[in-house]
C-alpha cells in the first residue's frame, strides 16, 4: 500500500492518569475511524500485524520509548481488484431473542 501507517499504543505511565485499558478500547476505535474513512473515500484498507511488532529493529526505528508498543500496520491505498461478493447469512440464522 502506498500508505503505511503504524499505530503506538502508549500503555505506560501518562498524564492525565487514564487506564491503559481505557487508552486501548480507544486507539482500536480510532483506527476503526481510520479504515471506515479511508473506505468512505474510495480507498482498499486493512490492517497487517504479526511477530513483526514485537521487533526490536522496529521499535528502534519508530524510537519506541519504554511503555510504547507497536499494535498494528494500516495499510490504505488503491483497490486492484475487487473481489467477489459472497453470500452472507442472515441475522436470524445465528442470533435469537431472550
């Protein structure tokens, strides 16, 4: 993808003192704004993860600082071909009422 982004999560100590759970639900779901914009535009997006975050050559080239973790790539850019539909089931097939 033309455009690659990664995304930190800052889980150590921070000021002001939010839970470093509170700062994950959070940078998942701007990063869920991320791919629905980029969507929204035109644009093919996903993420990529892997092994690959947990590399030291990688947290030194991001100058990760103690507490800062990789968490995933975002990768935007051109669809090259789209592929085909599939069928999805429905809702009722797989959920009920209490």
């Amino acid at each position: 993808a033309p455009l690659l982004m990664v995304a930190v999560a800052c889980l150590g100590r921070r000021e002001p003192d939010i839970p470093a759970l509170e700062r994950t639900v959070s940078m998942g779901a701007a990063i869920q704004n991320i791919l629905l914009g980029a969507h929204a535009m035109g644009f093919g997006a996903g993420l990529t993860s892997g092994q690959a975050m947990n590399s030291a050559r990688l947290g030194q080239l991001l100058r990760l600082a103690p507490g800062e973790h990789a968490v995933c790539c975002i990768n935007i850019g051109r669809i090259g071909k789209r592929r085909p539909a599939r069928l999805r089931p429905m809702p009722e097939h797989f959920t009920s009422n209490l």
